[in-house]
C-alpha cells in the first residue's frame, strides 16, 4: 500500500478523501464515507474497514453498530 501511495498520485489522493471526512457535518459523515468507499481501490478497503469499524461504525442488519469513537469528537 505505501508503494502505491508513493508512485500513484490517484491512490495517494484518494487515500487522503478519509482525512477529509473529518470536514463534512457529522450529519454527512456516514453518506459521504459510503460514497468514497464505493470508488475506493480494493487495495484500500483494510484501510477502510479500520475506519469504519473505528469511527463510523459497522453495517449491521439492524442499523450501525456503535464506532469506538462519536464522530461528535471528531
């Protein structure tokens, strides 16, 4: 992944769209992650699923589960 990072300038940008999530309304945050993971590279989905599971929270089949940290302190 640092390779790729270091030599493809699309995959670098589209792995710095993650930090920018901290950016948007928190009202957003969860449709604004759903749309970049839907364009995202499959060699960033790890770096995704860590996101997710970390300040998101999983998709579960009866709603989300709950992140490790609000996105209110983002």
């Amino acid at each position: 992944m640092q390779n790729d990072y270091n030599t493809n300038a699309r995959f670098a940008r589209q792995a710095r769209m993650i930090a920018c999530l901290a950016l948007i309304p928190v009202d957003d945050v969860v449709d604004a992650f759903g749309e970049l993971s839907d364009e995202f590279p499959l060699a960033l989905k790890p770096l995704l699923l860590y996101c997710q599971q970390t300040y998101i929270g999983r998709t579960r089949p009866y709603g989300r589960a709950k992140p490790q940290y609000d996105l209110a302190f983002w």
